[in-house]
C-alpha cells in the first residue's frame, strides 16, 4: 500500500468518527522530513479524540492488517499520534491543535483540505 492510499485510508477513519478540520499535508517535496504525509483533525472532546484515534487504526488493520509503529497520547486524549512511518496521524483535541499550529511549522507543505461533506 502507498503512503497515499494510507493517508486516505486514516481520513475514512477519520471521517467514521466525525473528525472536523481534517487536512493531509504532502511532505514529500519537503527535504530532511521524517515522513511522506501528516494526516491532521480535530475532535470536540476528549472522549471523540479517542474514539477518533480508534477508528483510525481498525481502519488500517481492516485494509491493510497493519498496526502502527507508534502511537502515544490516549493516556491524555488532548493529542494522539498514530506513526504508521509513511503517514503519521494527529488527532488533536481542537485547542491543543491551535496550540502547537503544525501546519505553521510545515507551511512548505502541500495542504489538501477535506471537505466536511464529503
């Protein structure tokens, strides 16, 4: 599976759960970056940002049988990172996003915005 197609695969995970402000940043025209793409959304509580972060991963596991290689922040629920290499996903509580404003860091970045109907 492509890294693009993973990506997708995060945002219909996402999008199960009802993620908002979902966006895919094409980081791989970016040098010295750690990964091809970051899949971002935001969760109202944080009990969606969990459920959210859950639906990403048995998305994968259904079309892919892959388990991520990293993840961290369930414990706290305000920032969950799913690292599957390729894709890392961030699923944010929406103030921690604003917060620490990833796409201002990788503003190189090509952004692709996820219509919220789609």
């Amino acid at each position: 599976m492509t890294a693009e197609e993973l990506s997708n695969i995060i945002v219909q995970g996402m999008e199960d759960k009802k993620a908002s402000d979902i966006i895919v940043m094409d980081l791989r025209e970016i040098t010295h970056t750690v990964t091809d793409f970051f899949v971002l959304c935001s969760g109202n509580s944080d009990t969606q940002v969990e459920a959210i972060a859950d639906a990403v991963e048995e998305a994968v596991w259904k079309a892919n049988q892959e388990h991520p290689w990293k993840s961290e922040g369930k414990t706290h629920k305000q920032w969950v990172l799913i690292d599957y290499v390729n894709v890392v996903a961030h699923v944010f509580l929406k103030e921690r996003r604003s917060f620490y404003g990833l796409e201002d860091l990788w503003g190189d970045a090509k952004i692709i915005r996820v219509a919220e109907s789609r």
